[in-house]
C-alpha cells in the first residue's frame, strides 16, 4: 500500500441504491473534461471549461476531499462503472450574499439526464452532511433560468426566498448573473425527512 491509498482510505464514500460517490481516480479525467466542454451540461455557466481549467478542478476537489473526507465527490454508477459527474459540499465563494455557507451542488454529465441522480445522489449528500459531518445550514445557488437545478433543490426539500436573489459578482455583464438562492437547515432536514 503506498502513501497515497491509505491517504485516499480517508475519504468517506456514499452510498445509494444505484450511485456510488467517491474520491476521484485519474480514469475520471476525460469524462470529466468531455463534461466541462458540453455545451448543454454549461448551458447555465458563462462558458465551456478548458482542459487546463477542469484539470486545475479537478486535482481541486481530490485535494478537499482527501483534506476533510468530504466535498464533492466523484458519482459512479456500479451498475456499469461509469463515472457522471459531481456531487457535493464546497464553500460559498466568499463573495457571495450568502456566505459564510456550506453549498450543495451538482453537475452531471448529459448522458446521465433524466434519471434522477442528481436528487438521489444529493439526497445521501444531506444525509450524510446533517448526520455525521454536523452541518447546521446548507445553501444551493444557480442562475435564475437554471430550471433542471431548481427542481433538484426542490426535491431535496430546500426552499426558495426571493429576497435572497443577487446577481453574482463573478460574472457582472452575463446574461445569468442573476441567481437564486435555496435554503435547507438540518431542523427542517430532519422534519421532513422522516
């Protein structure tokens, strides 16, 4: 066993009926790459990504992941062994309204649409994020148009305030600069979860 498996033993891997979220191997990258230069899957971001840019994220979140055991990890379907995309934790970016706050968020690849990953997948990411990792509050933001991303966020019982809507600074002049906030504390977690 070298250094880095048993640093990558760390990483607390989730579960669900038809998902496996886990640490990033290096057999993700070029699906993962492929995904960031979709232009459907980055239909709501202001561009595609550059190999350089998803290599740089990548390497990323193996980094948190492997740092704190969770982030936002790699999702696999073990039915066929393909790798999807993500699913996680990540900070709110510091200058964001929002902030300072825990984000749950998604991106999938376009083959994977329609299936109901991204719910189930977040759905043991909440659990797991108010459960053992003792999460108080948990953020989603996407741009206002960003439909499929709303419906996710709805699902997993988080709610929408418009007072909360700002446009997000990192991207001024885009015509989705306009974002939407959704909101789940773990008390409402737990409510309505059981």
């Amino acid at each position: 066993m070298t250094a880095a498996d048993e640093t990558e033993e760390t990483v607390t891997e989730l579960t669900t009926e038809r998902l496996l979220l886990r640490d990033w191997r290096e057999t993700d990258r070029e699906p993962w790459v492929a995904m960031n230069a979709d232009p459907e899957v980055m239909r709501y971001f202001p561009s595609t990504r550059s190999r350089a840019d998803s290599d740089q994220a990548m390497d990323r979140f193996q980094a948190m992941l492997r740092r704190q055991g969770y982030g936002l990890w790699a999702v696999e379907v073990p039915a066929t062994g393909e790798f999807i995309g993500f699913v996680g934790l990540n900070p709110a970016p510091d200058d964001y309204p929002a902030a300072p706050a825990m984000e749950i968020g998604w991106r999938l690849a376009r083959s994977s649409w329609g299936h109901g990953y991204a719910t189930e997948a977040a759905r043991a990411v909440l659990a797991h994020a108010f459960g053992p990792i003792g999460f108080t509050d948990l953020v989603s933001f996407t741009t206002v148009t960003n439909t499929p991303s709303r419906r996710v966020m709805e699902k997993i019982g988080m709610t929408y305030d418009p007072a909360d809507d700002f446009d997000n600074p990192k991207v001024k002049g885009w015509w989705g600069a306009p974002h939407v906030v959704y909101r789940l504390s773990a008390s409402r977690y737990r409510t309505t979860a059981s």
